[in-house]
C-alpha cells in the first residue's frame, strides 16, 4: 500500500516535474532564506552511486544508484527518507559510473533507465518487475557517444517513449503494461543523444519533440510518423533538454555549440521548423535552461549564469562570479541554483531581467567528491539535493 500522498499539485512524477520544464506551479514557498540556508529535514544515505535525479509521487520518492555489482530502482519514503523496495535494473559501471536516469512514476508503474541501455517497468507498491528490454540488444540502440544511456523515459497516454536512437528509428514507444513496441520512428534514424523528449502541442497537434546529436523534430504520438525536423548539429554530448513555448521549441547544448530558436509554423502537408535565431550565448552543458516568463536561466560555458530574452535571444545579463557551473529548478516563483563542484553551493535567487538578485544561499553538508549533477528538485515544501550515495530534504515551507 502507498503512502499517504502530497497536496495535489506537489507530485514532481518525472524528470523536469509534471511540465518537463523544471518549473513547479508549487505556492507557499519561503521567498528568502535564513543565514546558513533552509532547515534539514532529513538526510538518507546508502543509495549508491550516480546521477539520477529524483521523482516524487504519493509520498513516496524514486531514484537510481549503484550498489556493488548492479543498478538499482529504490522507493523511499518521503517522510523520512527510508528505503521502501529496490529492484535491479542492470549490472554497475559506466564511464562515470551510476545510472543518470529519472524515473517516471504514472499510476501504479515506475519506468528507468539504467546507463547501459535497460529499460525496466515496475510496480510503484513492491518494485516487482513487470517487464524489461535493451535498447541495444533488442532495438539496435546506437548513442552519439560513450558515457551511456542518461534519458529519462516519457509515459504518456498509456506508452512508455524513449530514444535507442539508430537505424531502426530514433524513437520508441512501448504499451506501458505490457512493454509490447507500438511504434518506431523509422523515417527519423539519428543517433540518441543524452536529451530527453518533451510533449508540445503545435497548432492544436500533439507531439513528442526530442534533440539528438544531429537534429531537432517531432513525431506523432499515434504511430512515431514523422511532424517536422530541422538540421541542428551537435558536439561530443548533446544534454539539455528542449524548451517548448509559443508554438516555438528552444534548444542548446555545449562544447561550444550554442543555442538555437526555432518556429515550428503549418504547412499544406504539415508542419515546417523556421529558424529565429542561432548563437552562442547560452552554451549549455548539462545543467538545463529554465524558462519564467520571457526569460531564459541558466549556465553558459564561458559566460557564467546568464538570463536570455526566449524571444530574441539577446541577453540581458550575464553572472561569472557568484556562482560556479551547476543545473537549477523554479519553484514558487524563485529559481534554485546548484553548483556541481566545491562545497555544492545552493542559491535562491529570483528571477527578473534586472540583474542577479540572491535570496540566501547555503554550502550543501556532507558532499560527496564526485560533481553533484542530479537537478535541485522541490516538491510538497520540499528541497532535494541528491549527491552520490546521498539525498538530502530541506524543509523550504513558509512558516
């Protein structure tokens, strides 16, 4: 039996939460910090090793880690941070090593990722297996380079979608109970970068739109056809997932690539992605882009934080010094900032064109010695920190 579950609206089910946008609807939320930062709530530890982030649904929190000779899925409690369940996903290892996937919890099923390629569905009561495939093995899977799978598969209208990549189609979707293929996005066949697919709906068409190492497009939800697709080179490792607002999906990614705008507008036959701009402003890791209102967030190699106009992609100012390199989150209206090295600062800072406007910050305790990559996450008056073998939940409620 589940715990009790959070208010509604507090459940962050997936990777970017119920938007895939990092941006949380969530109220309530201390706009300023105390000296020193938030209250610990609680600290949980022996999770293994990795990246993943976390999911939050019904009181209960799914996340990744390798422990000894495998990778695991665990449910904790969010109460206290106790594990629940673990199942094995695949065996450990990696270049860096740990799985980087987010679970998607819908319903009663939790669905991951392990970094070599295991696709695994369970159930979200008991983590019994309810069935598995590779992406290598079984679909042909072929990555745009090797540190391994990190996408967090999409469940949407009862299919599970992911990205093998390769010649046999670019995109998957397997019946979310059975784990029976549906589609292949045959007409679509780029290698699967370390992005992961978004739902947009573009003149009253819904799609699933994704970024791979060669291009950005979107198929049909009904059987993977193709919608639209516009050349857009990447380098090394494509990461950040893209942005959809406006009828316009915004995407980037770093080692000296830059940014991209493109209007996905309706054609006679369907639908065309026209350019608006293309720079190298926001180069963006993996840490991720987040959009509040007209405005970029995030962290451009080179630049430091910077905050981009969506429309124009100007920028309106740039930030090397108070903050190292990291990913972020918003929530309550304020951004969450997160460096990945040194003492793992966490900033609250909020969001406007003006300049950097920081509301507290805090060095996050007990930090492990690898970069903490995993996203901020804040869900149910909850900040999560995930490190390593560790998690971390910050009580971030007004009083």
């Amino acid at each position: 039996m589940l715990t009790a579950s959070l208010a509604v609206g507090e459940d962050w089910p997936q990777w970017r939460g119920p938007g895939r946008d990092d941006v949380s609807t969530e109220t309530g939320l201390l706009q300023q910090w105390p000296a020193g930062g938030p209250a610990l709530a609680w600290k949980a530890s022996g999770l293994g090793e990795g990246y993943s982030g976390v999911a939050i649904a019904k009181g209960r929190i799914y996340t990744m880690g390798d422990l000894g000779e495998s990778s695991f899925l665990l449910a904790l409690d969010a109460a206290n941070g106790k594990v629940i369940w673990s199942t094995k996903v695949g065996k450990s290892g990696g270049n860096y090593p740990g799985p980087r996937c987010t679970p998607g919890v819908d319903g009663d099923q939790v669905v991951t990722l392990g970094q070599f390629g295991d696709l695994v569905c369970v159930s979200a009561a008991d983590g019994k297996e309810r069935w598995r495939h590779n992406l290598q093995s079984e679909f042909g899977g072929k990555m745009m380079s090797g540190w391994g799978y990190a996408e967090s598969p999409l469940v949407d209208d009862g299919k599970v979608i992911c990205t093998p990549g390769g010649a046999q189609g670019t995109l998957i979707a397997l019946d979310k109970k059975t784990g029976a293929v549906v589609w292949r996005s045959r007409e679509w066949t780029d290698k699967s970068s370390y992005s992961s697919i978004i739902i947009a709906t573009i003149n009253g068409v819904r799609q699933y739109v994704q970024l791979t190492d060669a291009s950005v497009g979107a198929v049909s939800p009904k059987d993977g056809s193709l919608l639209w697709r516009a050349p857009r080179p990447g380098k090394v490792a494509v990461v950040p997932t893209p942005i959809f607002a406006d009828d316009s999906v915004y995407v980037t990614s770093g080692y000296n690539i830059g940014c991209n705008l493109f209007k996905v507008e309706k054609t006679g036959g369907g639908f065309a992605a026209r350019q608006v701009y293309e720079n190298k402003e926001m180069k963006n890791h993996h840490g991720g882009v987040v959009k509040v209102g007209d405005y970029l967030y995030g962290h451009s190699e080179g630049k430091g934080w910077i905050c981009q106009n969506f429309k124009t992609g100007e920028v309106a100012w740039a930030e090397k010094d108070k903050l190292p390199k990291g990913s972020l989150s918003c929530a309550g209206g304020m951004l969450y900032l997160r460096a990945e090295s040194g003492p793992g600062t966490v900033v609250l800072l909020e969001p406007t064109p003006k300049g950097w406007t920081e509301k507290g910050r805090f060095d996050q305790p007990g930090r492990s010695s690898k970069n903490s990559w995993p996203h901020p996450v804040v869900s149910g008056g909850r900040l999560y920190l995930r490190d390593g073998d560790l998690l971390l939940s910050y009580d971030v409620k007004q009083k």
